[in-house]
C-alpha cells in the first residue's frame, strides 16, 4: 500500500515540476519576451561595442604620440608652428599637391569607343 502511495506521490511531484518547467520555456518564447532579451542584447552589444572604439582611440591617441616624440613633432612653447593637425598640408603646399594629382585615372564616358 505505502509502495503504491510512494510511487503516485513521486509520479504526481514529477507531473508539477514537468508542467512548470514547460510553461517556463513557453514563457520564455513569447513575442514580447524574445523583444525583451533581443534589446538586452543589443544594448549589450552596444556598450562593448562603444568601450572598444574608446580603447581603440586611446591606443591610436598613445601611438600618435608616440610617433610625434620618434620624429621629434612634439608640440611646446617652443614650437608654435606646429599645429592640433599634424597631417595637414600648408595652404600653398596643399594647393600644388591637389592640382597636380595625377594619380586619379581618367574615364572617357563615351560608349562609342572600342571595347
């Protein structure tokens, strides 16, 4: 009699914990629950995204310097030619350079010319 009992008791324990675990999962696959956790995970995605760009930009900050100290372009009070952009032309120098670029080829747009 206590064995039929037992195995009822655990069959039954067992019946409750398998329907709560079903409607757990089906829970957790409901439309606004899989919105829910896709924006976490975007937002998520988002953060990592953005502390790698500043890393990036700190490496590429650190290097420039380091680059600017090697070829002796570091800015003080003695060197007030030296500007923020380092990269940037003179104004006469940058004028030459954009006139004489030669380096972009020439397309002919006439559908006449041979193949």
């Amino acid at each position: 009699m206590f064995r039929r009992t037992f195995w009822f008791t655990a069959g039954a324990a067992a019946g409750v914990w398998a329907t709560t675990k079903v409607n757990r999962k089906l829970k957790q696959l409901t439309p606004e629950s899989l919105a829910a956790q896709a924006a976490e995970k975007a937002v998520e995605a988002g953060h990592r995204l953005k502390d790698f760009a500043l890393d990036v930009k700190a490496g590429m900050t650190q290097r420039e310097d380091e680059l600017n100290d090697a070829l002796g372009l570091t800015q003080d009070a003695g060197n007030p030619a030296l500007t923020d952009n380092v990269r940037a032309l003179p104004g006469p120098r940058r004028l030459r350079a954009i006139q004489n670029d030669n380096s972009r080829p020439t397309y002919s747009h006439n559908r006449n010319e041979d193949h």
